[in-house]
C-alpha cells in the first residue's frame, strides 16, 4: 500500500491527512491491506494523538482568550475615546463663549485658542 491509498484509506475513516502521514511514518512495516493499515492507524490513533489533540484544543482555547481580549481591550479604547470626546466638546461649549466675553473685557486675543474654538465649531457645524 502506497503512502497516497493509506491516506486516503485513513480520510475515508474521518482522519486528516496530516494525522494520516503522521501515522504512516510511523510504522516500521507497510501495511499491505486495509487491515494492517487499520491496525497502523489504531497503533498512532493512541498517546500520540491524543496529545496532539489536547494541544490543539489548548491552543484554540489561548486563540480565543487573546481574540476575547483584544475585543475587550477595543471596547474600552472606544469608550475611553467617546467620554473623551464628550468632555471635549463640554469644554469647548464653555470656552468658546466665555473666551468670546473675556476679549471685549481686557483679556489678551490668543490666535491659537481662537483658532482651535473657529476650527471646532466650524467642525461641529459640518
């Protein structure tokens, strides 16, 4: 039996082929027929691969801690940003008006604070 009918031989018992080679390199004598390689395939089908299989469930389960944290980490970030963004426009609603009182009563004109209040009204007005 070829390396290529014992896999196929294997994947039509629900294995991967990737296990199947596994197990095919693992005998030390060729099955010839459907039962040696049956009995090839029930030899590797132990501690092995039932450790491999642990491994990919463990592995799986830290994709998915890190994918749920990464999520996590997200919606705070946007949070954060959103009651930033709210406390911005709360002070930016105070400052404009009262920087606007404070020019006719003797306080010093500041280009760039007025520039920022023009740039976010004219923003907020868009």
């Amino acid at each position: 039996m070829t390396q290529a009918e014992f896999i196929k031989f294997a994947q039509s018992l629900g294995w991967t082929a990737a296990d199947a080679k596994r197990a095919f390199k693992n005998v030390s004598i060729r099955p010839t027929d459907d039962l040696s390689a049956a009995l090839a395939l029930a030899s590797y089908a132990g501690p092995e691969l039932l450790q491999r299989q642990y491994d990919r469930r463990g592995a799986k389960t830290q994709v998915t801690k890190i994918d749920n944290s990464y999520k996590n980490l997200k919606k705070d970030f946007d949070d954060h940003k959103n009651k930033v963004q709210q406390l911005i426009d709360f002070l930016m609603c105070k400052l404009g008006p009262l920087y606007r009182w404070a020019i006719p009563n003797g306080w010093q004109k500041d280009s760039d604070l007025e520039k920022e209040i023009n740039d976010y009204e004219e923003e907020k007005a868009a």
